[in-house]
C-alpha cells in the first residue's frame, strides 16, 4: 500500500473541498465521500495481505481460537465507530460524533467481555 499517495489524494481532496464549498457545497460533499469509498477500496484491496498472514497465525496458533476472533471484532469496531465519528464531526455534529465513540467503547467492551472472564478466572487461580 502506497500510504504517500493515500495521504495525497486525500489532502488534495480536502483543499479542493474547502474551494468548493462556497460555491457548491451539496458537490464538496459529494465529492469528499467519493475520495473516502475510493480510499477504503484500495485500503481493503491492500488488505489481502494482511488477513492471509491473519489467517496463517490463526491457524499456526495454539491459543483458544475464540482469542484472535475477540481481536479481529476489536479491530473492526474500532475502525467503524472511528469512521462513523469522524464523519458526524466533520459534518459538524459533534454530539452524534461522541455518541458514535462511545457506542463504539461500549461494543468494544461487551466483545472483549469473555477475555475479562478468563483474566478472572486466572486470577482466582492464582490466590488459590
């Protein structure tokens, strides 16, 4: 993944953007979506990479598999709500944008909710 031109597409978005949001802004708008969805088609694209090296430690691995799926979950949820509220921020409404974020903790935290069992489990082992 070229990241440099990742990173220059969208600045140059942005600055064409913000010129064209005082003459058109239904058209800045429209066009600052299509830079994202064509951003996250060649990030996902890139990602092949990265989830057949995914694929070969989940299956090299001895751990609990249930683990690397919590992982995996965390992952995806941290990338939506981030998305989401960056998205309702930019759009100027910051209080949908902290209620994205913090959907997105709580959901972070009700998938990751077996690891905090198994963490207790390990400590009440260990005072025994």
């Amino acid at each position: 993944m070229n990241i440099t031109a990742i990173c220059l597409v969208c600045i140059v978005t942005a600055v064409i953007c913000r010129v064209l949001s005082r003459e058109s802004a239904e058209f800045s708008s429209a066009l600052s979506i299509c830079a994202v969805i064509v951003t996250g088609a060649v990030v996902l694209y890139t990602a092949t990479d990265l989830l057949a090296l995914a694929k070969r430690l989940y299956d090299s691995t001895s751990a609990d598999r249930q683990y690397f799926g919590i992982m995996i979950k965390g992952a995806g949820i941290c990338i939506v709500s981030k998305t989401a509220s960056d998205c309702c921020r930019d759009c100027g409404e910051s209080a949908l944008a902290s209620a994205a974020e913090t959907a997105g903790r709580l959901a972070l935290l009700m998938t990751a909710s077996p690891l905090f069992g198994c963490v207790l489990t390990l400590v009440e082992e260990l005072i025994e």
